[in-house]
C-alpha cells in the first residue's frame, strides 16, 4: 500500500513529556515526506489557536479540536461547534463533578476560561480572555475542556466520569483526552470524522494514512484508517485498537522513528 498521509497527534505522541520535540528533525522528515508525495498533519484535541501557534511555520494541514475544525492548506472546511443550550446545561453540569482545577472552552479566535480560574497558568493558551457568563462569549464554542492536572483524578475515574457525561448528555461526545483532562465535544465529532473530511476533500482515501496516537480520543482515528499506531506509552484502550505500537515512547522520539522507518527517510 503506498500511503499518501500521515496524520499525528501532538500532547503524548510528537511531544515528549516536557512539551518539546525535535524540531529540526521534524522539518526534515515533513520535507522528505513531500517529496514522496505524502501530505503530513497534525490531527489533535488541542485548538486550532494553539495549533497554528505553535507549528504553523512547519505545518498548513491541521484537524483540530479532535475533529471538530479541519484546515486544509490554510482554508477551513469544517466547523461543528455546541449549540449555546448545551453549552449552559454542560456548564451547570459540571459543578457536580470533582472540582476541575481548569475549565475552558475553544472558541473560533481564543480559548474562553470562567473568572474563577484567572489565577491558574495557561501556558499553552496562547489567546485567552476570561469571562463570568456565558452570554459574554458571542462565537461558537468547538470543545469544552474539563482537567484535573493538579489533583490528578485516577484514569479509570476520569473515564467514568465521560461515559456519564455521554449518558446524561446524548447531544455530545466526552472522551478522555490525556493529562488529566475531558474533552467534551458536539454528538458525532471525532478524529477519525474530521480527518475523514480532509481526505475526501483532498481526493484520497482512509486506507491511504497512517495515523499515531496515545490515548482515548485517537481510537476512532487509528480505528479508521489504513495503518493505525499506538504510542509505546499509549492508553490501553488505544493499544488495542491499533494495528502496531512503536517501539519507542514519547520520550525516545518514538513518532519520528516511526515514520521515519515505515517511508525509509
């Protein structure tokens, strides 16, 4: 089979646990990959803010908020975002949950973080404002995100917690997204639907990528397409649906090698 995509996930996949990667590696294995005609992005839970942020020198090609916006070269092709109705319930919801140590919300410029929170660091928010009720946010929300990073509620927990928030909330989707965290999406969005739009949009097929991922919200996307991989440090959960685990963690570069040894780079 010869693969025309590669699509990754970022927090526990490309980064190690520090948040750092090779970036020079990175751009030369992304430059050998075109030169074999196979187009590489970045298929992540994080904002399309964030994203474009941090690796928009690199890359132009980005499913983001776990498949709720998808960019193809630069242009948006995709949006599904919370009806505001859901929004409120969810945010009364949560006030019945363990104390979450941040909340936030994905809007369309910048992430939208409740007044209660303005002491806690966001490093990895690079646009933010902070507001104290809902109505003072007037773009569509993407994703709410639910974490617990500081009380580090046990990953059998934290997943039950999701699978009440899909029972109690049929119009949308919570998965666990790594460190701690829950993402809580619209009813149907998932990597593998969103990178499913950006292959069709592109004139390939699903058999055609190769996917990587370490946690819940990547079973779907390494579930659906032609080679689905595991990070050695993967969930479980994720390490049985794949096809294959790298040899190595996130830790050892386990990505790149990867890659890097499937296209001979």
């Amino acid at each position: 089979m010869h693969y025309r995509y590669v699509a990754v996930d970022i927090d526990g996949t490309l980064l190690d646990d520090h948040d750092r990667y090779d970036q020079v590696r990175l751009a030369k294995d992304i430059c050998a990959l075109r030169r074999q005609n196979v187009t590489f992005l970045i298929a992540s839970g994080n904002s399309l803010d964030a994203l474009q942020t941090q690796f928009g020198k690199l890359v132009n090609n980005f499913v983001a908020e776990n498949g709720g916006r998808v960019v193809v070269a630069e242009h948006e092709i995709r949006g599904v975002a919370h009806r505001p109705e859901t929004l409120a319930k969810l945010l009364d919801y949560i006030h019945c949950l363990p104390q979450p140590d941040l909340l936030s919300l994905s809007a369309a410029s910048q992430t939208m973080i409740p007044q209660k929170f303005a002491s806690v660091p966001v490093p990895y928010y690079p646009h933010h404002a902070y507001f104290k009720r809902l109505v003072e946010i007037r773009e569509p929300v993407y994703n709410v995100n639910v974490n617990w990073y500081q009380r580090q509620l046990p990953l059998d927990q934290i997943q039950q917690i999701a699978r009440t928030i899909n029972w109690t909330f049929p119009e949308v989707n919570a998965t666990y997204s790594g460190t701690y965290g829950i993402d809580i999406l619209p009813h149907g969005v998932n990597k593998a639907r969103g990178l499913r739009k950006f292959v069709q949009y592109t004139g390939g097929s699903m058999d055609q990528v190769v996917a990587v991922g370490d946690t819940s919200n990547d079973v779907e996307m390494v579930s659906a397409v032609g080679l689905g991989l595991a990070m050695r440090n993967a969930t479980p959960d994720l390490q049985s649906a794949a096809a294959a685990v790298t040899i190595a963690d996130n830790n050892h570069a386990g990505l790149l090698r990867a890659i890097e040894a499937l296209f001979s780079l």
